[in-house]
C-alpha cells in the first residue's frame, strides 16, 4: 500500500471520531510515519506527549503532543485493505485515548488494543 493510500486511511479514521471528541484535544498533532523506534519495531503507534488529566497550572509553552501512526507494522500484520481500515481506526482511537488519559488496560478492556 502506497504511503499516500494509508494517509488517506489514517485521516479518515481520524474523521470518523466523534467530533465531541475530537474538539477536545488540545495542543496535538497527527504524524504517519513509516517505521516504528527500533527498540518497538512492531509498535503501530504512539502517543508522546502529556495526557489530559497530568496537566496542570505549571502546563504551557510545550511543544504539541504528537500521535505517529506506523505504516510498515501495520501493513505487516494485515491481509487486506479492509484489515488496514480495521487496524488504523483502532490504532487512531487508542492514541487519541492516551491524550484522555486512558490506559493501556482500559483500551484492552473496551477492545482497542
């Protein structure tokens, strides 16, 4: 898959959010790259940044969060198109989570592991 094919499929994943929701974030930017850290390397994404619910008065001046989804793990591990659409809209809501301050346990709980 092309990198412009699996950007399109990230940012449709990302507009299939609810807006309630996506009006919410607050100092985050969306990244596609192509390979995950070479500690991490079948890592489909990535949340850095500071969650919601650890900021506090002392928060400001940073640079934005920033959520990286991962092209070639997660092409690795789909078959199909419709298996990357699957994938990238559980990846998408699993970052946008962690800027909520949703742990990898609840995600894993509510299916979005």
């Amino acid at each position: 898959m092309s990198e412009d094919r699996f950007a399109e499929l990230v940012e449709a994943a990302f507009a299939q959010v609810p807006p309630e929701l996506t009006a919410m974030l607050d100092n985050v930017v969306l990244f596609v790259e192509d390979d995950a850290p070479p500690e991490d390397p079948d890592l489909l994404g990535l949340y850095d940044g500071v969650a919601l619910t650890e900021r506090d008065t002392a928060y400001g001046g940073v640079l934005p969060d920033r959520i990286t989804i991962y092209r070639n793990p997660t092409l690795a591990i789909c078959d199909t198109e419709e298996d990357v659409v699957r994938e990238v809209g559980i990846t998408v809501v699993h970052e946008i989570a962690h800027h909520f301050g949703i742990d990898d346990a609840r995600l894993h709980e509510l299916g979005y592991a």
